[in-house]
C-alpha cells in the first residue's frame, strides 16, 4: 500500500535547481518537481509531451515551432503542455516550483539539446528517500 506523498515536504527536501525529484508514478508515468530559477537549455523530447504545472512562482517557457520563436507565461497554478517535438526552454525570474508529468525514464534534457551548461543536472529524475 503506498503512502501520501506532501509535495511541500518533498520540495523542503532538496535546494539544487534544475534537479527533478520524483514524487511518485503511476502507469509508465514520473510525477515529478523541481525547483527552478534562471534559463535552461534548449531541447526537445521526440517522443512524449511535457506537461509543467507551477505549483509556486511563475515560469516562463520559450517555444520554437516551425522557426518561429515565442513564449508563454504561466503564472502559480497554471499547467502547459510541451508538445513532442517541439524545442522548448524553461526560464524562471526568481525560484519557482514547478511539478511535472512525463514517462518514466525521460531524461530531463530531452533527445536533442544545446550544450549543457555545468548548473543543469542532466537526469531521469532523482528518487526521494
Ligand atoms: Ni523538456
């Protein structure tokens, strides 16, 4: 039998940025959430959409569709989807907490990315203790 699981707690337990914990799964699905603040890394996931839910803060996500640039703004409580494919790059101006949902083993930076900078975990997401 599983246990709730307290978002805040889980993100109380973690500072890095850029850093998916995993909250829980279900199906072939990760549950997760970080902490953002300051720009990721262009990328893109050819496989699976994306799906951001900003649990605090706002978050900023840029888009590249066809060529064409542009960016949505979420603000707390607002949810997005990233469709497959599509170049994306994640900007916070100040922390922010984000929750996220995606298939098990998608790896943070996507299938194709810029260079990685040394402050982004390149990662499948960490297990909480
Ligand atoms: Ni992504």
């Amino acid at each position: 039998m599983t246990e709730p699981v307290n978002l805040q707690k889980t993100l109380n337990s973690f500072n890095e940025l850029w850093s998916p914990r995993i909250v829980t799964q279900f199906n072939d699905y990760d549950v997760r959430v970080a902490k953002f603040h300051g720009e990721y890394v262009w990328h893109s996931h050819l496989d699976t959409d994306e799906l951001f839910i900003v649990v605090a803060g706002r978050l900023t996500i840029h888009l590249r569709e066809s060529g064409v640039e542009r960016s949505v703004a979420l603000q707390q409580g607002e949810v997005y989807v990233v469709p497959r494919g599509i170049e994306h790059k994640p900007e916070s101006d100040a922390e922010s907490h984000i929750l996220m949902i995606e298939p098990t083993g998608t790896l943070t930076v996507g299938d194709t990315h810029d260079k990685i900078p040394d402050y982004v975990d390149a990662t499948t997401g960490h297990h909480v203790d």
